[in-house]
C-alpha cells in the first residue's frame, strides 16, 4: 500500500487555505445535519468489504462487470434497507446512491437496478391510477419484481411521435396485443432490461377500433419471477459494449403477439374502457413534472461529476513537477503554470454554479409546481425553457471541462486508473439522453422567439425573460462595465440581440417563401446559439444571486472565498463572448485588455485556495477513485499499485510469448 | 448477417453527387498508381481469416486484448514479408499497417510491434554509429529481437532534462550501470515494453568521472532471448488499462545496477571514451529530424482518423430519419437538420485540410532538409515553430471533430460498435504524446516573439511570418473583405494583432519587476492563444493553395465541390474568429450576416455531395469497423447483429440472476 505521509507540496498548499475547510463543506453540502448524515452514510457503505473489487473491473470483461455490478447493486439495496430500518432517512439514501457520487463510487459503471427506482416506481406513481397503484407499487418498493422504462426504440429516441411499437386492443379477449412491426421499433436503450428487469413500463402506440390513439404505458411482464426465463413472445437481450455504464445492462426488447389485461395499461390520464373505446386525458400538463425534475438531477449531477474531476485535476496538479519557469530554480508544481490554472479554475467554478443553479431550479420547480396545484399555468413554459437549455448547457459545458481535466493531466490522465475519462463516460452520455443537447436548445429557442413576439407586442414579459423588455425600450448598444452587473446586463444584452437577428432571418426566409418550419430549420445555427446565450446570460446571473445569498450567513473568509470563485466564472464567460459583447455593447479594445486582466486576478486569488476548496468537496478516496486524486497526493506510488493489480502483471512471462511471438522471431532467422 | 441490399436513403444519395467518386478517390490517395497499391493491399489484407475476431475484442479482457493483439500483431508483419517477397514496396506498407487507417482496421487496441518500427529501429539508425548499426540493424530488421524506446518516466514526459535514470561509467569494468533512483524516475508508458520487447533504447542521463552530461541513448537487454525472462536487475511490467490503445502493451521499467558494456551507449553524436572522457556532439540541430517527422505523420493522422469519424457519421445521418421538418411531412433525414449539417461538414473539410497541410507540411520539410545538409539552417526555427502549433491545433481540432460525430449519432454513437469512441480514443491520445499541446503551443509563441523583435528592427521575415511586416507597416484596421484572400488576410493581421498585445503585456510585466520568464508565464493564456491564432492563418492559406493546386488539373465538377468543401472550412474558421475579427478588422455587423450565409451556403452546397465525398474516402468497412457506417447502410441490422455477439447473450439467464438477484428479490417478501 502507499505510505500513509501525505505529499509535502499537498501539505503546504492546505495550509495556505485562506477559509475553513469545514465552513465550505457545511455550506456545500447544506448545513451541518446534512453533513453529518452524509459522512456517516459514507461510512456505513464505504466499509462495506463486498465493495472492494478484488481486481479492478477495467481489466475484467464486459460480462464479469456486469455479474459485478448485479452483485454490487444488490448489497447496496440491502445496506440501504438496514439504514431505513434503523430510521435513518431512506429518499436521501436513495439519491446519493442512484445519482449521487457514493453511487458513482461504488460501481463505477453504473447501477443495473438504478432504473427500477428512477424511473420504474415514479412510472407506476405518475400514471397508474389508485387501484394500479395498490396493485403494483408495494411489491415494486419491496423489490419482489424488478422492473424497467421502455421507450426509446433502435429507430426513435428524441422524437416519441414517432415510436413504432404497438399496443392493439382485442375486444374479444379485453386484452392488450403487444408487437413490434419493424426491426427499427424494438425497444433499444432501456437500463436493466437486458438480463436483470423482469417487469417493464413499455410505451407504445395504443390502437383501439382500428384508430389509433398516440403513446401510452403498458405493464409488461418480461421474465418468468422464478426462473427468469423471458416469457412468450418476448425477445430480449443486453444491447453490448458502450464507452461507458457497462454495469447498467442497458437492453432490447422486441413483442411477438404479447398479450396483457386491459388492466395492465397505466390509467391514471388517458383511459381505455372495456369496449374499447378510448378517452382523451383531461391535460396534458401534468407530464411536464417529472421531465423536469430529472433535468433539475441532471444539472447537479454534472456538478457533482464535475467536482469529482477538478479534485483529481487539481490535487495532481500539485503534487506533479515538471519544467521550470526561471531557469536557475527547481521544477515548478504545474499548477503554477498560468496556463494549467486556466484549465482547472473555470472547471472548479462550473462546478458550483452549476450545483447553485440547480438549487435555484429546483426553487423554481417547487414554486411553479405549486402554482399548478392552484391550476396557474403561466409559467410552466418558461421553467420547462430554462431547463431544457440549462440541461443542454451543463452537460456541454461539463463534459468539456472534465476532459479538459483529464487532459491536464497528461499520459496519467490517460490511465483508466485515473477515473478521469469514467467520469467523461457518465457526464457525456448525459449529453444525449433525455433530449439530446441540439434538440433542448432549439426548444428554448422556439420559446424564446414566442416570447419575443410578446416583447414586441408590450406584454408582460416573466422574469428569466425580462430582460428583452430592456432591449427593445433602448435604442442604443448596452454601455459596457465590467462590474458584476454589468457582466449580467452585456450577456442578457447579447442573448437579446442574437434572438432579434435570428427572428429576423426567420421572417426574411419567410417572405422569401419559406414555411415557417423551414424557415426555423435553416436558421437553426442561430437559433441554439441565441438559446446557449439566454442560458449564459440566465447562469452568470443566477450565479451571482446564489453567491451573494450564501455569503450573507458566511464567514467573511468564504464569502471572499466564494466571490473569488464567482468572479472567475463570471469573467470567464465574459471573455468567452468577447465577440459578441463587441456585437452588442461598447467594449472597447482596453475593456478587453482589463477583463482579461481581471481574469488573470482572479485565476491569482483562487491559486492559494484552489487546494482548500476541492478538499472542502469532501469526496472520499473511494469515490473518486483515483490513483491521481486522493488525499494523500502519493500519486507515483498508487499509479504503481495499480499497475501491479493488472492480470497481465501477476506472471513475469504472458503466453502470447511462446504461442505467437517466439515462433515468429524465430521464423525470421 | 445483415442484407446485402443497400439502404434505400442511402443509395439515392449516391445519385445526388455531382463529381465522379473515383476522380475524388484518385486524388485524395494521391494518383493511380497508389490507388491500386492501396486496393490490393487492402485486399491482400483484409480477407485474411485469422484477422477476424470470433467475439469483438470490447467483450474480452485487458489480457486477453493484449494476447490477441500480439497475435494479429505477428500475422501481420508476415504478411508485410510475403509482399516483399512478391516484389511489392515494403515502405508503404509499414506506413499503412502502423500509422495508417489500415493497421487500425485490423488491431483496434493499437499494435505491440509499432514502436519497434516506429522508434527503436529510427532511433538506431539516427544515434547508432556504423558499427553499432551493423551489430544491431539486420538483427532488429528481421525482428529476431523486439525493442522498444524507454524516455518517459513517471515523473517526466515533456519536460526531458528532468529525466532521472541514471547511466553511469565504471571506468574499472568498461561498464555503464544503470539504475534507477526513485520511483518516479521509472520509465512508464513506452510501447510493447511490458512484456513484448526483449530489448530498448533507454534515454538515461549519463555520469562519467563523477560528472552528469546529460540525456544519451542506451541499448539495454531486457529479457533473455530464449525464455523471455526479465534480465537481472531489471524490473518490468505494464502500466495497465487505458482509454484507448490496449493492444500497445505500454509499460514500466526500473533498473537496479543493470551493467551494460560501454560500446550500448548510441554513439553517433556524443561519445563516451574509454577512459570516461566525454565527447560532445558537433551540433544538436540535427535531432529536429525526427521530431518534425513524426509531427507530419500525426497531422496525417488525425487527417485519416477524422475522415474515418465523419464516413460513419455523415452516412448514419442519412439513413437515420428523426422528426419532421414540416408538420404534415413525413420524418427528415437527420442530416436535413441544419444543425446537424454543421456538425458534420465542417469536419469532413478539417479532414482535407489536414491531409493537404500535412503534404505541404512534408514538402517543407524536405526543403528545408535539403537545405540543412548545405549547413543552411534559417528556416529550421521556422519549421519547428509551425510543426509545433499543427500538431496542437489538428489534435485538438481533431478530437473535438470525432467527439462532435460521436455525439451527433445519439445514444447510438455511444455504443463502442459504432467505433467513433475507439477512434477517439487514438486521436485525443495525440493531444499528449510527442509534446503536450499546450507546451507546443507556447513554443510556437516563443519563436513569434522572437520574430516580432526581428519584423520591428526591420529584418528579413520567412515565409511563414511574413504577414508581420504588412501588420507593421499599416498603420489601420485590416478592411474586411469575405473573398477567400480577404480572409485569409483578416486572419493574420488577428494573429499578428494578438502576437502584438501579447508582447506589450510581457514587457509592462517586466517593467513591474518580472524577470522575462515569470512576465512570459503570466502572459501564456494570451501566448497560447496566439499561437493557436498563427497556426490557424495558416491552416487557412496553406488550405487554399493546396486545393487550387489540385484544382488546376481535376475535372471541373470535382473542382467545384473541392472549392465547396474550402470555403465551407474558411468561413467556419472566420465565424469563429468573428470576436478577433472585430477587434482587428473592419468587419461590421451586416459583414457578420453576410459570412453567416456565406457559411449556410456552404453547407447546403456540400449537402448533395456529402455521402459522395465520404464515400470517396474510400474506407473499407472492416477499416471503418462501424455498424453505424458501412457501405450499406444497413445501421439496424448491423446494431443487432452487433448485440448479438454480446457474451451476455449466448444464455437466457445470466447467473447473477441465481447468485445475487434472486435471492434478494425474495428476501424482502
């Protein structure tokens, strides 16, 4: 094992730390109760003897991860029942394992029965009635039967009108007959499906008196709940090796003639009676909720992913030496590289504005949820516009800043052992699923170009668009200044101008004789940058708000701390739209030269701290999973380490030698 | 196996092209001649059975992907002796089989055998003296022994005067003992070292009368001939499971008092006398050699490995349909999606691009050697300066290129079937190897300041900084203009424009009190850039006379859609350098919309010859080695058939199911 002394130049950056770790980490995590729970959660699993891979998985194969996996995950159920039983909090147990970073810890390919819990339950809560409800959810909580969400086909994923599995109604038997006509509509994606899920949610296109009625949910039973075999007319299987989540069985699914009760189509909205005809839901609102609060998860997870990354980045950075900048001194630590701070600091502060952000959501949510309940649907639009671009935007932004830490850390980096491009594998398939990335900016886009025609009109504008109303009431660019707010006001200004320039292509392209979807598709580059901007202009301001709230209550040492940190990003994303801040406001050539000063300052102040802060993450060793990254800083002895650990190491001659390599050496002679 | 049909969508594009595919193939490969080379070559190659995998190596263990890697690895290489034998040029084979697309068709993971081609052999030819060459050359030429080129340590990569092993004269035995210090100072990560190499060129800083003179090469044996033991004294092993290339068999190696005869030190150069008298090399200009051919091969590279990226995606995006465009329609082609369009085309254009630089690049490079061997060194800076910031800018460019096809492929680009992660794991290897782009890129700087002190005394500029003078002599804004001259101009004068700034920033750091190291560190984020800015002018210009050349004799429809294809490119590069343009050109605000339909023009003209340009790639399927780009379109045929292969289901039930799953299911009744 690594000799427990902690790495001097690591030692000497913690005691530069201007602010209690420990401040930082109450405020990080939400209060001391939270923390408190926190650790002794990790406690509870992380000394769990079951988790410790005997070999690490990245040299085992794809089946043996995924029996690592099942195993894994069913010791972690287990764990989390004996907490509940001892009256500990289950739902925060339940997050930290299935999209937190203890999960991530854990099995770092990802959980099989994760979709049972995120999105098996919720289904049969959102859209069974009262009577499904009884019927299923007890033995699903319990987890007699295992079950999984079936929607994304080979042939469809973002686009659900166009689903090809079909559900048809045979009012002879009163059953449901399930089939999937083409190759193309066989169930693709799903988690758990390919060997561990025995029950399934499908969705499917309902057919009742030949008419066809859209998608509904429908119980499915896969497996037989004592042997496992799939059932009659079930096809199934694992879909096969991906960049990543190989622990999550992702699975196809194809239906021949599968035929299930009327009962087992999920009724809580639309309705199928037992004549077979068929009743329209009263709205469709409703199903907005849940997209939203997995998109409020997805936001923080990438936080979380993120802050995973930057702590290895950024440990290793101090610990590893290498070139010297006055050439009569000793290497320098990289991090005192200008450059290699410039890659890491915009990453630490990404990653909590994008945790605040989310906080700020999930605010959000609660409130417009909570105007629903009273049956005011105003703002619904506009939260469900803010998140798809923010879903966008933080798993863009992430997945660029975690690769830009792996990158940082050169060949090392480069290691699985380094559990940089892992964490790459989870935050950039979030790029894709539940709507991929070009498609939620474009939906903001449509929103914004609606809200823009209001702006025009004079009407009342909410409030993450308010902004436009200032645009158009000023005939003048916006006066640059690059305090904080004046930051705010350029990128608002900018997202407001490229949305008048794309509403203008628009209508150009109209009277050219253009549909209007036409016309929208062939302004489209437009259209996801004016999105990206309203969703910049919306993080450096919400950012801000966050900030300033945490460091009223904050020791005056983080709440410099935190403005540092805020700052950074703030000016980051300023430099970043140089171009269009020349666009649409006065920035001058100087201005450019001062902010980009500003930003050097503010690289500088977080410098001393830039150990401190990702300290104060407060991962565990285990969950981040690094020969690079862990407290201790003894980076070449733990990359030794693991090296011993690959099966290829544990004999001095591998068989290849004498099977394929002697031969031919000598063949030659 | 999938049909042989071609899909429909796909066949129909084929029609669309406006060029004849073969007179795009002709050229791209570089005439007739090796046109056909390259076809028979392939098919000498790829109807080999033992090169087919009885389960796609992504199923199988770390171990086991060495194992076979090690086997085709041999195969290989006897196929390359049977050509010869058959008459047929050895060069172009080794260059296709271990950098080329072809070798990575055959071995994924990368080829244990390269470095011994790719360094050790170079390395005894350019350090070895006669006699040391005739000793070593036949022997290691017919690989009756393997080698390897240990530099890298764990604790040093870029940085080589830091290297720690040490190599040290025993005058008393004519012996030089090696040994290595520390654990960082263990070599780590050369090729085929783990447990394929019985020999190596070791790079150790040599001492002899109790003084260090510096980093020499050494010919070390490092497992017995016969049994493939390690020698005494030698530790040795792999380093472990990575991102990409786990064929390659990096690996570690540490020496404790490891005694080689004096005549193992490479004395071409510097020598080592027998009485320890050491003899410095005449002049060290000479080992540029290599290096800058090394970076032409990896600018070639990422050329070759793009293409590979965009024939998959441009092709999936064709045969996939995804939403509709106009409601009442049915659902569109995915490439029928602007946004998509400019995910991918931009991309085919870099491919080109990068290929032609790579040529010029080349052609330099023998001019310039062709100078050196008459002692006239001048433009050796020059092409170091621009060699340095390609090989950072096409990697960089590159990697986010095959990320972005990755991506716009959806969930399925995800699945290693669609062989778009595997080539990015090759390309963004690129991005550390042979130099750290960053370090590059600040290298490029350095010799342009250099330089800019050169063009304000008024010397004499080469070619490729002359743009400095015209910066220097006008006294104005550059006018915008959008001809191709016109921005190739607007990029240079941005260049020059930030070389200019970067320099000013540098000397008011030095007036506060920095010595000229520390002012140029805190002025690298500004450096970096403005390296990235020169190459970039570079890119385009260099671009535009290699396809007007080729223009000249292609046939005029083939013509065109090569100017479609560079325009597409230069606008890309100009709309993104829109924020510099501004700050250094005229360019106004309705310049702006014009260059953005300059660009939507490009793309739409590019989209009817999409599918023929990749197509014209000519990359056979199994080099592809994609079930989302193959010639046929089939994508989900292919993708179950893929699935299929998985381990997981050849058995209905996995055994986790009995093991782990079961009994959990049951014990929560």
């Amino acid at each position: 094992m690594p000799s427990t002394t902690v790495n001097q130049d690591l030692q000497h950056e913690r005691e530069k730390c201007s602010f209690k770790n420990e401040d930082f980490t109450v405020w990080w995590i939400g209060g001391e109760a939270k923390l408190k729970e926190k650790r002794s959660r990790e406690k509870f699993f992380l000394s769990e003897p079951e988790f410790f891979d005997k070999v690490p998985l990245h040299f085992v194969s794809h089946k043996e991860v995924y029996e690592e996996s099942v195993r894994k995950s069913t010791v972690i159920f287990r764990k989390v029942k004996q907490m509940q039983e001892q009256g500990k909090d289950g739902v925060d147990n339940y997050m930290a394992l299935l999209g937190g970073l203890l999960g991530s810890g854990i099995i770092k390919e990802g959980n099989p029965l994760a979709v049972h819990f995120v999105m098996f339950l919720p289904a049969l809560m959102g859209h069974g009635t009262p009577e499904q409800q009884a019927e299923w959810i007890g033995r699903a909580w319990n987890c007699e039967i295992i079950g999984t969400y079936a929607q994304t086909e080979l042939g469809h994923g973002t686009f659900i009108r166009g689903l090809e599995t079909t559900a048809t109604y045979d009012e002879r038997t009163k059953e449901i007959v399930l089939n999937s006509p083409t190759l193309s509509s066989y169930k693709w994606w799903p988690g758990g499906l390919g060997h561990t899920a025995n029950y399934c949610v499908v969705i499917a296109q309902l057919y009742s008196k030949g008419k066809n009625h859209g998608i509904h949910p429908f119980i499915v039973q896969l497996r037989d709940e004592e042997t496992h075999m799939p059932m009659p007319g079930i096809t199934i299987g694992e879909i096969g090796n991906k960049l990543g989540m190989n622990g999550v069985n992702n699975g196809f699914l194809g239906f021949k003639n599968v035929r299930i009760p009327r009962g087992n189509m999920l009724m809580k909205n639309a309705k199928l009676l037992e004549d077979g005809t068929f009743v329209k839901p009263p709205s469709s609102v409703l199903t907005y909720g849940t997209m939203m609060f997995v998109r409020v998860v997805i936001v923080r997870d990438m936080a979380n992913y993120l802050s995973k990354a930057v702590t290895i980045a950024t440990r290793y950075s101090c610990v590893r030496r290498q070139s010297v900048i006055n050439p009569d001194q000793p290497e320098v630590q990289v991090i005192d590289h200008l450059t290699q701070q410039y890659k890491l600091f915009p990453a630490i502060a990404k990653s909590i504005i994008f945790k605040l952000t989310s906080d700020n959501l999930w605010d959000m949510y609660n409130q417009v949820t909570s105007e629903l309940d009273k049956g005011d649907l105003e703002r619904l639009p506009e939260l469900h516009a803010i998140a798809c671009c923010l879903k966008a935007v933080s798993t863009a932004d992430a997945a660029q800043a975690v690769e830009t830490c792996r990158l940082a850390c050169g060949g090392h980096g480069y290691m699985t052992c380094s559990n940089l491009f892992g964490t790459y594998g989870m935050v950039t398939a979030a790029c894709t699923y539940e709507g991929d990335n070009t498609v939620l900016l474009l939906q903001t886009a449509r929103y914004l170009l609606k809200v823009w025609t209001q702006a025009q009109k004079g009407q009342e504008l909410v409030p993450t668009v308010q902004y436009l109303k200032k645009f158009l009431s000023s005939n003048q660019r916006q006066t640059w200044d690059d305090s904080v707010p004046g930051i705010i006001a350029a990128l608002q200004t900018v997202a407001a101008g490229k949305l008048r320039l794309a509403n203008d292509h628009i209508e150009q392209r109209k009277r050219a004789g253009c549909t209007p979807e036409e016309a929208v598709n062939l302004t489209s580059i437009e259209l996801a940058r004016t999105a990206d901007a309203h969703c910049r202009a919306f993080l450096v301001q919400s950012g801000y708000e966050m900030i300033e709230k945490s460091c009223k209550t904050a020791p005056p040492e983080l709440a410099r701390a935190l403005r540092d940190i805020y700052e950074l990003y703030a000016y980051d994303e300023a430099m970043k739209a140089v171009g269009d801040l020349l666009r649409f406001t006065t920035i001058s050539e100087s201005d450019i030269s001062r902010l980009q000063q500003k930003l050097e300052g503010a690289l500088a102040a977080i410098r001393p701290n830039a150990v401190g802060i990702v300290d104060s993450f407060d991962i565990p060793d285990m969950v981040l999973g690094s020969a690079l990254g862990a407290y201790d800083g003894n980076v070449y002895e733990r990359l030794f380490e693991e090296a011993k650990k690959s099966p290829l190491n544990q004999e001095p001659v591998n068989k290849s030698f004498h099977l394929y390599l002697k031969p031919f050496m000598k063949s030659n002679l």
